[in-house]
C-alpha cells in the first residue's frame, strides 16, 4: 500500500479510504472517512452541487461589466465603484446553500 500515494498524486481525482495510509490519504483529492464504497454516489451528488452553484457564482462578469462601464464613462463612477462589492453578497447567500443542505 505504500505504493498508492505517488499514484493517487498524479491521478486526476485520487480516492482514498479514511483506514489506509497517512501519506496515501495526504495525497489523495477525496478521503472517504468509511470502509464504504457506497459512500461514492454522495461524492458526486456533492461534486455535482457544488459545481451548480460555482457556475452561478460567476459574478465576474458584473465585476467587469460595471468597472469597463464606469471607466468608459458609460455610467456614472459611484455605480460602478460599487458594483464590485454587489455581487459578492449574493455570491456568499448562494454558497452558504452547500452548507445547509445534507
């Protein structure tokens, strides 16, 4: 078993079980605590989840949008200053929703 981290390391998504090795479980991407393989489909029910929200978080955009606009003189510079700081509020009540749910 002392073979498994160097292969886990270079893998694309490593998984490791919580009994195995220090170093196995350090370099692997997901440690499942449970002898449970069954334990998989809640990973990629999670994965999938939180890449749903990752790609409604995209605020990016606004951020560009509204600092391009007020630098082009487009809008007025208070709008745009503050345009930055919007998104992230929503960007944080959006991801609080992975907590919250089991």
């Amino acid at each position: 078993m002392a073979d498994d981290a160097p292969a886990l390391a270079q893998t694309d998504v490593g998984i490791a079980m919580g009994g195995g090795t220090d170093v196995a479980m350090e370099a692997a991407h997901i440690v499942l605590m449970r002898e449970d393989w069954g334990l998989m489909a809640d990973c990629f029910r999670i994965a999938r989840r939180t890449m749903a929200v990752v790609k409604i978080n995209v605020a990016a955009f606004y951020n560009l949008a509204g600092l391009s606009l007020a630098a082009f003189g487009i809008i007025p510079s208070d709008p745009g200053g503050f345009a930055p700081g919007d998104p992230d509020i929503g960007i944080l009540a959006n991801s609080s929703r992975l907590i919250r749910q089991k």
